[in-house]
C-alpha cells in the first residue's frame, strides 16, 4: 500500500517538542497560558484545550521544567490539545485507519512520522452472528439494548485486533493519537450506537451523515483517552464513508477526465465524475456476484475456486482453488470465469441454458435441470460433484444485469458513453479480483480495452492512511460529498428495461460488445 | 442590581424553536445534518455538537417529528449545541452568576429571557474550616487528596445554594444553561482542582488565567449536564477574574475619561485607566481594614459597630450596630470611622498616639499602652469595654498606608495625579461600606470631591450576570485583560518610602489633604 505522491504530508496529529521562557516578573504569563501562546504562534490555532486534563498539563509543564512534549490533533475546525508529556517523548507517532465492513475489520497500523504502514490485521466483524446481511442487524438493533450489544461487540473487536497489532509491534496503545473509519452508513451508526431504523425505510434517511470527531475515551477504544477518531461521513444510505474513503484514494475526485468507480460487496455502489461533478448510485447487484447465492457459491476463502478455464473443444477444466487444496466451491471470480468459460466453450447459451447438446460427461443432466460439473466428486473436498445449475446461472446472470444496468443507468444520467470513461476502477475485497476480461465476456462490465480497468485494493485503508497524513483532506472530502449527486435507484423506472436486455450473454444488443465473439453453439 | 443601558442584548445560552422541513427522497440529509444544516444558516456558526449527545438527539428530532427545541451556548470561539428536546419547550432559560468569594459564596439565579434576577442567595466558602486566609488554603492543597477536598467541598456548597434557589424560584436544575462565576485566582483554582502551589511563590504564576468553557457534567454541578460554566480570566496571581468582572461592570474600561477602581477586600486590588489603557496592581492592605486583626475587629455582621461620631467637645460616642443589638467588636467601616472621629476630636495625635491630656473617662490609661473606650462594660454584648488600644490604632495605620501607597504608586506609574480622575469607585464588601469622607480625613483615599466617590456592590455578580446577557462581553474580558498592564508591588522599592509618610494621620504632607482641618490638640 502506498500513498500517492500527490499528497502533502501534514499529519492529522502533530508532535512538538516545546522549550517555554521561564516565567519572571516581566513575563507572568501563567503555565497553561504561556504554553497555549507559543503553540498559537505555532500556527496552532484556533486551539481547544478539553477542561479536565488541564490540571494534569499543567503539572507536566513544571514537571518537564517548561519542556514539554504536546500531541496535537486537528480537528477540522481547529487544534485540540491531545497530551502534554514533561521532557521529550520520542519515538514515532502511531495512529490506526480501520475498514469498518459489513463481514470483516481490517486495520492498518501507521507510523505518522514516517508515513509507513508498520502491521495491518483483519478480524471477522463479530455482529455477523446477529445477522449476515445489514438488514437484519438493523431490524435487531431496533431494541436500545440490542443496539449497545452490537456497538460493545465492534468495541471488543476494534480493541482486541488493535491491541494485538501494538503488541507485535511492540508498541503501547497511548501512543495511537488518532483512528480514520470508512465503514458503510449502517455499519457507522452502529459504530456509534446511532439508530439506523431510518437507514431501510423510504426515503431512507440516516441519522447522521457527517459524524463529528469523537475521542477515544468516548468511546472506550484501547487507544490514547484524547486520540481523535475520525469517521469519513456518508452520503447517504447506501452510499457511506468506505465509499467516500475510496474515492479519495483513488484520486478520481481530482481527474481533469472522467473516471468512473464501482465497489462490488455485497451492493454495487458507482461513482462516476470527475474535479467537477461526481454522481453516486448504488444497487443490489451483489450477494449473487459474490457467491453469496449460488448453490455452491462462497465467499473467497481456502478452497474456493476463484480462477477456471475451459478448453472449448475438449471441455476439458482447469481451475485454481484458493489455499491449493481441493475445491469446496466457488468465490465471485471463479464464478464470473466458469460462466465466461462456459459461454465463450459454447456449453451456455446467449439466454443462459446450458446447451444439452455438447457433448461431454460434464454435461449432467440426471436432476431437474441441466448442470455443468466443475470438478468431479473424486477431486473435490466434499467427495460430492462441484457444479453449477441452470438455476444458479440464472440467479447469477439477474446478479450481473443488475450490475451493468446500473452501470448504464448511471451513464445515461449524465449523456455519457462508457466510451468517454479514461479509467474504470473496480474495488471492494470481490471486485478487485475479478478478472476484466472475463466480467467483458459476459457483460457485466462494459466492452472497454482493458488498460482503461484498474482494479482497487484496500480502497478504504488506503483512504483512512491519506487522510492521517493529510490532514488538508478532511476539507477535500467535504467537498467531494458535497459535490456528490447522489441518485437513488430503487425508485428508477428506466432500471426495468435496461435489466432485462443485460440478462443476456453479453446482452441482447452485440454492438455493446463488438470485442466479444459468440460461438456458434451459444447461439442455438 | 440593574443591567446598564448601554448591553447589547445577546444572551451567552439561545434558545430557538425550530421546524425542519421532513426528508424527502430529493432532500434526503440525515437527521442530524439536517438540524444543523438550518441552525447554521440560523447563524450558529461555527457548531460544535458534543459526540456522546448524537445517539438522544437525534432521537428527539424523530420524536418531536422534526420539531424541536434547541439549546445553544456561545464559547467565545464556536456555537455548541447544549440540548434537544421533541417539540416546544417553555419556560424562561435560566443561567447562574456566581462570587466565588474567599469568604463568601454569592449567587444570583437570572432568567435569561427577561433578563431579570429572579433569586439572590449566599453562603459561607465551606473551605474556611482549612484557612480562613487563602495562604493557608494553598498551603493545605499541597497534597492532591486536599486539593480535591477542598474541590468537592465547594461543589457540594454550589449545588445545595443553587438547588435550593430553584427550589424557591419553583424551577429544576436541568433548566439551568449557563453559568458564570468570577473568584480570585487561588479560589477559581481550587473550583477547579488546579495546583494553586505556584501562585505564592516569586514570580506568582497561576496554573491558568484563561480558562476555556467547561460544562455542568465536567464540574460535577448541579444544572444542566452541557450547560457553559465560564470563569472570569485572571490577570495574574494577585489580579483575579473577580477583580476583571468588576472592571466590566464598572464600565471604567469603556470611558474616555480616566477613573480608578480599588476593591477592598483581604488585598486591596487597584486598576486605573480608560477605554485606550489599564494598569493594575494588589498589595495586602486589606486585614487590618477589614477588622480582622485588630484585637476587636470582627466582620460586617450582627454586633459590630459600623458608624461612630465623637463630639469633639465631650467626647460623647455614637454609634451604630448591625443588627441593632448590643455591640460586640468593631466591623472595618466603623474602625475607620472611629479612627477619623478620634483624630477630629484631637483624641489621636498625627502619629497616631492616643492624646492622654484629653480630659474623658474614655481614655484609659489602666493598660500598657493607652487605649479608647468607644462602649462600656454595660453596653456591650459581653460586659467588657470595646476599646482601641494605641497598638490597634498602628495596626490600622499600617494598613490605611499601605491602602494610600498603593494608591500613589500607581498614580505616579502613570504621570497623573489624583485630581486627573473623574471617578474613584469603591467596591468589595467592605469597600463599598466606606465612607469616603471619612476615609480621606485619615489619608486613607485621596483628597477629592466627594461626587467622584462612587460605591459599588454586588460587582462580581453584575459582571457575570452581564456576560451572561451578552456575550459579545466576552471577547471584551479579553480585551480588558490584554490591556491591563499588572504591576507587581511585592517588588516595588518606591513603595517603602510612600509608605512611611501615609503612616502618618492624614500624611507627612498635609498638602495632600487641603480639606482636612487638622485639629490642634492632634499636633502635640
């Protein structure tokens, strides 16, 4: 992960060795007061000072003998005093980005003085028990008490990951000055034990979009009690600050061209623009494509197949499993490359039949409808046979219509071609592994050449790592959500039509695919 | 106690009632967003929300189906959002001012609507029981454990005063926003468990002279738990936010003309100046004035005489006596009554020496030293004589002196002379008792036109009450405190010599008091 070279490093957390003027009967400035005055001439100003810790600092400036150590954070609208230390603290300054996701946490622990990534770690999101999906977690959290379970539940989670990173790391939790989230709206509200009924019901309204910055005690982390916790705001329901986060890594908020950005989890959320307007839609076009639907779908995890190729004149299958055991299913890539495969071997169908008529033992169609088999039950994990159903191609194919329908949607929005686009960006844990090509070949994504695809990792860390380094982003990402039309789809008419011409392979119109050459036999 | 004319009236707590427009899929800002959104272009900008509030808010703004009351405080950098509640509240907002005297608590409940004092209350510093002088207080707070005793200790004493105000005015503390307190250095110190150790030690420097705003919950207190507490800035260790209230409510900093303001209490605080500069010292000139050290000083309260005239032909002796009873000590204003009357009557020499040729029963010569009888054994509360000895009478004189030394060195800081003043006020509980006719004959204030005198009581709780009405006042405070200049007396080698002439009665230089006819039996 590296930060781009456009940035310029002013960390969100400041720190200062300070040699005050002793005080004399000239210069009778008090302790507090004295300290405030230089650290304004400083440049650090407006300065806020939070009232119950000044009796300790101000014990610390006659400790340190008017030498001190002061941590300073930035706040958006001004500094905050974080921590006087007497003497000089050395050693760097530490602070945590986190990826707030629905199914996991990933945190990333910064050295603010250098700039440099020291761990990084990921733990399950430990709500999952009390619902896979957002949905469910918000209908549990409509009761007070369930809400809290689940805010105490991120807490233990946020601390027990961050607390093991330092440990490795051989560094101490005081020492952490600040914390950056993205996560989606909802996951952000139960962050803060905000209620997020309002987030699922028209017109889908959050209770907060732009969070203020919290401290650490305030929210019980195991990081310094003054240590600023930033969350990068949502735009709305679903569209929340992991996008914003990923956004500003990307940089497309920045782009003279036009670039558009798709996140592929559990919805597809877009963003299209450029320095001079951005437009945002999201839509759920996800479980299916992830391999959260299909029969023998899962998530990418060891023995998932995320890679497959098929040779089209012997049918013959060569697949990947992740962790290079035997295959237990398969992971959203592995199962945009198996129906890409099938499609371009002829085995499926323009409409998404799997063609009877080819002639191979893969072809099963001993149940009650046809399947393809991928590995045989000898070769798989399970000892049963790994294959997918016409059922599960067509609840995938409704997924990847619904992708490039909204991808078209959001297009026509603004009289744009995908032609126009100079950079097509596809992030999140799945759509980062997605092979172009192959998401070409069945039209989920548009017939673009394939430098203009660049695949995003770890958007929301990368973002959350900025921001600590560039304190000046915390203006430039108000003004990218304010910037931000966003569109909201489930209530597009338009959405219908577009759909049912995408459930096709690549789609009914070819000319949106002129790269892609349909066999024959796919044409039956 | 009556707000002067001249406040803009812009009360430190606002309160609006506010209807947002509901959400709507083409306005779809989430809750709290969009309470701010219209707060600010209400004008409360910059707005600052406190975190751990969020969760009950925006609660309340679903409650109240988009109508809500809000509560609003001015910090002098930032509006903060103090409280929302469903719907429309009513009933006047209410605010505290407090005299957080060495001595005495003062407390004056207003309603911020009106702009009326609704209750006034008091109580004794629970502290005294540790020093009644704050050197011993200071001493005693050396320990940590001591210092949050003494902490505890006024807050229990606030919370039962204020409590119990509400009580009487019918009113609960939760509607209470505000409040603002103004204490010497060392007694705003010890409110707010700051180490006051440094405060009487060369170069006496406090901990803090500006404080930041704290809230009800901060400070443990019994109003609102986001309500402002706002403490006057010192100007030094000698020089406190008391001092600074009472310049505000004099308005001396607001006159072209140059005037002099002298509190009088166990120091005597001195500011001169105008609306282009200020100058301001302190010495300890206050105890023996006050009553205190004189063997029969007592304060201002039930059985101390507080008016004496002596007819300088029989020396008859009328007084008065707080609370009409038989007397029992002599409060400061009758000491410096009898003090004048005596040297009227030629009973005290210009040395000060008790003129045992004057023919009286009241000179009693019985003891080591001679002494005045102002009562008999049979008209006192106890049955003893309330007499003066000469060793009281020089007690006095040092602290009379010390009174006109520090008056004529600060004059002289400046190049100006009493007579360039066009007002002298007299504040602090026992100041504004004085009667300057009185006080000039024995050389204790100048020798000016009685119309230039003016007393002022109550100026602490009328400088808070005015802040509290205005909060433009309080970058004024800030203001005044820049441009005070604070001259530490402690140091002053002039002072030795000024101090040995204004120990005589009225002075060495009877140039300096042309009105004072000075009898011929006090030349001997």
């Amino acid at each position: 992960m590296k930060l781009p070279s456009w940035l310029t490093p002013r960390p969100l957390v400041q720190r200062v060795h300070v040699e005050l003027p002793p005080p004399n009967l000239n210069d009778n400035a008090a302790d507090l007061d004295r300290l405030l005055r230089l650290l304004r001439k400083e440049g650090f100003a407006p300065l806020a000072v939070p009232p119950l810790y000044i009796p300790r600092w101000v014990r610390a400036v006659r400790a340190g003998d008017f030498k001190v150590t002061v941590h300073l954070g930035y706040n958006g609208l001004q500094w905050e005093i974080l921590d006087v230390s007497p003497g000089r603290v050395t050693g760097s300054v530490l602070a945590f980005a986190a990826d707030l996701g629905t199914t996991r946490l990933c945190f990333y622990l910064m050295d603010l003085t250098s700039g440099r990534l020291l761990e990084r770690s990921s733990a399950a999101n430990p709500q999952i028990p009390y619902g896979e999906d957002i949905l469910t977690r918000i209908l549990f959290a409509r009761e007070q008490e369930n809400l809290e379970r689940l805010q105490s539940l991120l807490r233990q989670a946020f601390n027990q990951t961050m607390e093991s990173m330092l440990e490795r790391a051989g560094r101490s939790s005081a020492e952490v000055f600040a914390l950056v989230i993205g996560g989606n709206t909802t996951m952000s509200h139960l962050f803060l034990s905000l209620d997020p009924s309002h987030i699922c019901r028209e017109p889908y309204i959050p209770a907060v979009n732009h969070f203020p910055f919290y401290h650490g005690e305030e929210l019980r982390l195991a990081i310094h009690p003054r240590a600023l916790v930033y969350l990068f705001p949502n735009v709305g329901s679903y569209f929340g600050g992991d996008l914003v986060a990923g956004i500003i890594a990307s940089g497309m908020h920045l782009a003279e061209e036009t670039s558009l950005l798709v996140d592929v989890g559990t919805n597809a959320e877009v963003v299209l623009g450029n320095r001079h307007w951005l437009i945002a839609c999201a839509g759920a076009a996800g479980p299916a494509l992830e391999g959260g639907v299909v029969e023998r779908g899962m998530m990418a995890s060891p023995g998932a197949v995320d890679r497959v190729r098929i040779d089209p004149e012997t049918f013959h299958v060569d697949f990947h499993v992740i962790g290079e055991g035997k295959p237990r299913g398969l992971c959203g890539s592995g199962l945009i490359d198996l129906i890409a495969e099938m499609f371009m071997a002829g085995i499926l169908t323009i409409q998404g039949k799997i063609n009877t008529r080819c002639d191979s033992p893969r072809i099963d169609v001993s149940g009650d409808v046809p399947a393809f088999v991928v590995a045989f039950g000898n070769e798989t994990a399970d000892g049963r046979d790994l294959s997918v159903s016409e059922i599960d191609v067509g609840i995938f194919l409704k997924s990847k219509a619904a992708m490039f329908t909204i991808l078209t949607v959001i297009m026509n929005k603004v009289g744009l071609s995908f032609n126009d686009l100079k950079r097509f960006y596809v992030a999140g844990t799945f759509g980062n592994t997605i092979d172009p090509a192959m998401a070409i070949r069945i039209g989920m994504l548009p017939d673009l050449p394939l430098d203009i695809y660049q695949g995003l990792q770890d958007t929301v860390g990368l973002g959350g790592m900025m921001l600590l380094m560039d304190r000046g982003l915390l203006a430039e990402v108000e003004a990218v959500c304010e910037r931000i039309t966003y569109i909201e789809l489930n209530v597009n008419m338009e959405l219908m039509n577009e759909f049912r011409g995408a459930l096709f392979l690549p789609h009914t119109d070819p000319r949106l695919f002129p790269s892609v050459n349909i066999p024959e036999r796919a044409l039956v």
